[in-house]
C-alpha cells in the first residue's frame, strides 16, 4: 500500500511540474515568442531598471506614520521576509524612496550609467536592502507581469534533417544528410533531447529580440504597437541593444550557412523562460570584497563537452564569458562592502559604470543591470580624501542608509529574535522598549538653536535628549514645556529631524547599532540568574558592554547639553523602569486602579466641557440637565495636583485633547496616553496616603523564598501572593522578575 501511496504522490507531482512547466511557457520556439512579444512588447522590452522599478510598483505601496503629521511612502516589496529569522526592514523608507527615484532616472534617461552606493554605519541595514532587492526579483520573475526570457542555441542530431537543403550544405553545417524533409520548416526548439547534437547556452542571457537585427527590430516594434513612432519614442533599449560576441559569431556562421535565409537561421534559436536566482546566481550576483575582476571568458571550441559542436561553428573561435557581472546580467549585482577593496581592485567600474560593458578577450560585453554596492561611513570619508574620488563621484549615486531615531520603529528591529528567544525564555515587560530606546539616544545629536528661526532658538536649546527622542516617537514632550511651547515643537518635528544631514556627522551615523543591541538581547536570555530576558537582565548586559570606551566610538564622545552621555542614558531607562514598575506594582495591590481613575477622568472632562461652554449637562442617575459639577471637577484637579486659575488649568487640559484628535484624526482617543502625566501625579498621591500599608507589604514581598516571608501573619501573605498572580496575570511578570524588580525599585530609592 505504502509503495503505491507513493507511486502517486510521485505520479501526482509530475503531472504537476509538467502542467506548470506548460502553463509558464518555459521552453518556447522563436516564433511563439515573437506572438507573445507582439501581445505585450513593452514588457518584454524592459532593461534591468525598468523591470526592478515595475517590481516596486507590483509588490505595492503604502503610507507609514513618522511623528506626528509626516506620512511617507512605503514600499511594501521591504516587508518580504527574506528567509528564516530575517525581518522585514523598518523605518528606511527615505534610503528605499531614494533609490526608487534613482530607478526612475535611469528609465528618464533610458539607461544605467550610476552604480548605487548604500553608505552609513555598520549594521543600519544596507545589506539588508539589497538582499530585499535581490527576493524580490526572484519572486517577480515567478509571476505572469514578471516573466523574463533568454536564448539558446539548438543543433540537432544527424536524424533530423533540413527541408530546402543541398546535401553538401547540410555536411557542411553538420546536420548530416539522412531524410533531409523530416523537420520540415520547423523549429528545433522543441526537440527531444536525443534528437538534438549541440546546446549552446549564452551566459549573458541577452534579450531574445536581439537576434532580429537592429533594423527590422525596430520595424517589426512599430508594427506590433500600430501607430507611426517618433524616434525619441523608439525604447534605446530595443534600438541599441545587441548580442554577445558568442551569440553574434553563431548567428554570422548561421546567415553565412543559410545563404541569408534568416527564418532559417531563427529556427535554430529556443526561448528559454528563467528566473532570478541569488543562490543559482542567475541574473543575481554578490561580491564580496576580493582582489579580482568580476568577469572574464575562456574559449570553448576546443573542449570535448561540446565536441558535438556542427562543423560550421568549429572554425570560429567561441568564448564563454564568466563571473558575477555576467552572472548578474539582465538583473541586479551588489558589491558588498566595495571600499574595503584596494582601489585598483575596481576601478575597472569607472569605464563599466560610464559605457555599460566591460572589456574581455574576446571582445566587449554589453551589460545591462542595475549595480548596488554598500561602504561604511569610515570607508567612505577615506576614500571621498582620494585623488580619484572626483572620478568616481560623478559615476556613484549616494543613498544614505542611517540608524533609526524612533525607538518604536527600532523595537521592531528586534522581533524575529525575540519569537526565537521565547521559545525558550519568557520576555519580560518593558525589556525591549528600555532597550530600544537606550540605543537611540546614544544616536542623538545635541540641535544647534543658530539652524532655526529666532522665533524658536531659545526653545530648541531647551531640547534635551529625551524630549528630543520622545518627539521623533510621536509623543508628547515632558511638563518642562508648556502647551504652546509643545505645540511649537511637534510643528517642526521635520526640521529637527533634517538639520544635521548636510552633515558629515549626521544624526543617525553614531550610536549603538542594532547588532549590538540583538547581541545583548541574547547575552540577556543566556544569563542564568534571570528566569526571563527581563530589563534587569539587559542593564547588567548594557553596563557590560560600556566598560570598555575603547571598543565604541560612540562611548568616547564627550558628554555635550545632556547628549552622548551614555551613563545617564543608563541610568535613565533604569529610572523609567522603576516608575513603570511601581505604577504596576500599586495597580497590582488594588490600592489604584488606573481604568477606574481613567473613567473618573472622562467624568471630569465632561463636566469640564459643559463648564467652558457654558452649557448645562444631562445628570447619568436622574436625567435631568444641570450645570457642570464643581465638586467633581475640584476633587480630580485636586487629585493631579492642579493649582492656580481653574479655567485656565480646565483649558489646558481640553487643549490636550484637541491637540491629540489634530494630530492623530484616525485614531480613537487615547485617555491613558492624553492625561499619561495626570495619571502618573494621581497615582503617586495615593501611594503617598496609603505609604506606611504599601511599605509593610512591599518589605514582606522582597523577603519572598525565605522562612520570614513564609512567617508573616497571614492577612500580609495572601496580599503579597494575590499581588505577584496580578503582576504576573496583568503585566506578564513571572514571579521571579517581580521580586527582583522590588528589590530593583527599593535599591533605586536608595
């Protein structure tokens, strides 16, 4: 049973790849490509640009939310995951729109004269980049709109003849003389395999239409379009496009063979339909940084795994060109790290970038594909000092790659790390935020108030690292400005953000990588004293990593307004920890209840809009209107610690509500996010009433795993337990990470 099960499954799966190899047109005679030519010429017309910007536009775009207004434009083909534990790439959609645009220009201009230069600092996502490219081809070129062709060259064997031939042509040719009229005027590109003698393939995997020649491509393109074409309308691609000196030497000897009879030359040509491929290198081609030319050939002739070779094709020399650029032609070459070369290692890219074709034995090779290259900014600076970097400039478009300055965007970084730590370690809360947010302030750079208009100076010098970081998240900065001045600040977010990029010292270029923070997480989750990758665990690793100054240049900046300080970044998101954790420690005793104070919060903004309005309000138990309720409005003010005038504190506090709904018009008010600073005020107030109780519980807590906290009186040990199965439902903490977090929190009040 086992054995037919799977003389069916094999049947199956046949039957299979033989309907799809059908269904994609894999193998196809000249003329069928030709009808599929004249059906949609445009696409299969395309250069290497042209086809990776259509990829762009196939994979779909989107709009993303940078701060508080600015939208940009996303393109989704960066979302693709592009293999096991590799993210989609986050927050570069200014590089990614950068090279599109370049894209866009080498269409304009109808050709690829600019190799693209990817620069920024270790680990900010270049190679990433390119290796989305790279997935994305492969995966356009499956699809109907991605279809791409090449061509090879079919010799059958003796027993199948020429219809039309004199026998000493058909000996000459070496196609031999038995039942000359067999084949008819058929093409051989569908033969069997033991009818046919010789294949040549063409490493360049030149476009099929090269094989019409120049002129009666460009007629049999107007025909198939149907309209009078001026010649600015005539694609350059079609016009000046050529074949290979192999395929060029075989179709001369053909024509000469044929006695010009070119249908009979075509009958010789199979269309091949391929894929991009970076493992196959198929159309695909990385280099790493190595002391050699990219392409070379080596004659073929002679070699006896083409001894088969027709007779007429034995007397010209044929070469078979090789390496990444030849691999890589018709698609995409990524020169990985290309500044850690020797200069004269590539220089030979300054005539290939500017003409499109490289040099080889047996003579030049067109190109036609789009060449990426990546450099760090130190490569970069050195060689912008060369005497041969006005050379290169000119042949070099520069899309900068940087770190991310939101810590929201750069938590994402880290996501298909933690799904492979979880599945051993739990995560515990706030770890990653603090993480994340601790690399991005190393990134800062301190604002220079002389950039902006007068009218704002004073208030930009005020600027510190973590009202700066907070603005590039879309949050509010801190109560140390005032609404109009937050107003002011969230206005010129874009400009903040784009006053260092004319910069060598760019914001973005210095900090912690992201590498090094992946490293630490899992430095974290091997730490055996935590039971969970908690964000103690990731300050032991942060402190570990700072000791040595040496190792980072960013650790050896001088600490300037608050800026690079490292130290206190430290100290910072460890404070940020203690509040996070207090605030859930109190709401895990019962003693605040945050919803509870959030609803008394709508209850108060009600009454406070009917205050300022002016207008009475319905009462929710007898359901009458009346005036707004000054009891109410006073207890709460009095909660938060509001004083000085109530209408003035009233319209503040409206005000931020309408600032949230002008910056964020989609989204559902956020009460806990609007009145955050509020919540915080009213939850240290009833700390601070009930301190001596939350004292007594908090001291039992920390003696947890010891016969004193085994002896409390037994009122105190059910709320320390109820209160580590709240932390754990409620907040994610295990018990273990509580208890360390107390004895955290206690050790910060020190």
């Amino acid at each position: 049973m086992a054995t037919m099960h799977s003389k069916e499954l094999l049947s199956s799966v046949s039957e299979s790849v033989r309907r799809e190899f059908k269904e994609q047109k894999y193998i196809l005679s000249y003329d069928e490509y030709l009808d599929i030519f004249s059906n949609e010429p445009r696409r299969l017309i395309r250069n290497a640009s042209e086809y990776m910007l259509d990829m762009f536009k196939f994979f779909g775009l989107s709009e993303v939310k940078h701060g508080f207004n600015h939208t940009k434009r996303h393109f989704k083909l960066f979302e693709r995951v592009r293999g096991k534990n590799k993210p989609a790439i986050t927050g570069q959609e200014e590089a990614h729109e950068s090279i599109y645009r370049v894209l866009e220009q080498f269409v304009r201009q109808g050709k690829i004269d600019k190799l693209i230069l990817l620069h920024g600092p270790n680990g900010s996502s270049k190679s990433s980049t390119a290796e989305s490219l790279a997935n994305g081809l492969e995966e356009y070129s499956k699809t109907e709109e991605g279809a791409v062709y090449k061509f090879n060259w079919i010799f059958p064997s003796d027993k199948i003849g020429y219809e039309g031939l004199g026998d000493a042509l058909n000996k000459h040719i070496g196609f031999g003389d038995n039942n000359p009229s067999r084949n008819g005027n058929k093409s051989f590109a569908h033969l069997e395999d033991d009818e046919i003698m010789c294949k040549i393939i063409s490493e360049m995997k030149e476009n099929p239409i090269f094989v019409l020649p120049k002129k009666e491509r460009v007629e049999y393109y107007k025909k198939v379009i149907g309209k009078n074409l001026n010649s600015d309308e005539i694609p350059a691609y079609l016009e000046e496009g050529a074949l290979g000196a192999k395929s060029k030497k075989i179709f001369d000897s053909l024509l000469v063979a044929y006695k010009g009879d070119l249908e009979k030359v075509l009958r010789h040509v199979q269309v091949e339909r391929f894929f991009y491929s970076s493992r196959y290198r198929v159309g695909i081609a990385s280099v790493e940084p190595q002391m050699a030319i990219d392409a070379q050939d080596r004659q073929i002739t002679m070699e006896r795994n083409i001894q088969n070779i027709p007779p007429a094709l034995q007397n010209i020399r044929l070469f078979e060109p090789q390496g990444e650029l030849i691999d890589a032609n018709r698609g995409f070459i990524e020169f990985a790290d290309l500044l850690k070369r020797p200069l004269d290692a590539f220089k030979y890219l300054l005539s290939t970038i500017e003409k499109m074709n490289i040099n080889l034995s047996s003579g030049i090779a067109d190109l036609d594909l789009v060449m990426m290259a990546s450099a760090n900014e130190k490569h970069l600076d050195a060689f912008k000092n060369s005497p041969d970097w006005p050379s290169f400039k000119g042949r070099f478009e520069l899309v900068r790659v940087p770190y991310l300055l939101s810590a929201k965007l750069e938590q994402k970084i880290y996501e298909e790390d933690i799904k492979i730590i979880e599945k051993t370690k739990k995560i515990g809360p706030h770890s990653l935020n603090l993480l994340a947010r601790w690399a991005v302030l190393t990134r800062l750079r301190q604002p220079d108030p002389d950039y902006y208009d007068p009218g704002i100076r004073n208030l930009i010098a005020r600027l510190d690292p973590y009202d700066k970081q907070a603005l590039y998240d879309g949050n509010e900065p801190s109560n140390a400005f005032s609404e109009a001045e937050k107003g002011l600040l969230k206005k010129h977010v874009e400009e903040i953000l784009k006053e260092s990029q004319s910069s060598v010292a760019y914001e973005g270029r210095f900090g912690a990588s992201p590498r090094e923070m992946k490293m630490l997480l899992y430095f974290a989750a091997q730490n055996e004293r935590h039971d969970s990758l908690s964000a103690i665990a990731l300050f032991d690793e942060i402190e570990k990593l700072t000791r040595d100054r040496t190792i980072y240049d960013y650790l050896q900046f001088e600490p300037r307004g608050g800026y690079h300080d490292y130290r206190e970044f430290i100290k910072y998101i460890k404070s940020q920890y203690a509040l996070f954790f207090h605030r859930e420690f109190l709401s895990a005793l019962n003693l605040y209840d945050e919803e509870q104070y959030i609803k008394a919060l709508q209850r108060y903004m009600k009454n406070v809009t009917s205050y300022l309005k002016k207008e009475k309000m319905q009462n929710e138990i007898t359901g009458r209107h009346e005036d707004a309720n000054e009891n109410i409005m006073e207890e709460m003010e009095s909660l938060m610690g509001a004083t000085g005038n109530k209408r003035e504190i009233r319209e503040r506090l409206v005000g931020k509500i309408a600032s949230w709904r002008v910056e964020r018009p989609n989204e559902e008010l956020n009460f806990a996010k609007v009145f955050e600073q509020e919540l915080a005020t009213i939850a240290k107030r009833i700390y601070e009433s009930k301190e001596e109780e939350i004292k007594k519980i908090k001291s039992a807590m920390m003696m947890h795993g010891s016969d004193d906290y085994k002896n409390q009186p037994k009122e105190i040990l059910e709320t320390c337990e109820n209160t580590f199965v709240n932390l754990e439902n409620r907040y994610h903490y295990t018990k273990k990470n509580a208890w360390e977090s107390l004895i955290f929190l206690n050790s910060m009040k020190k």
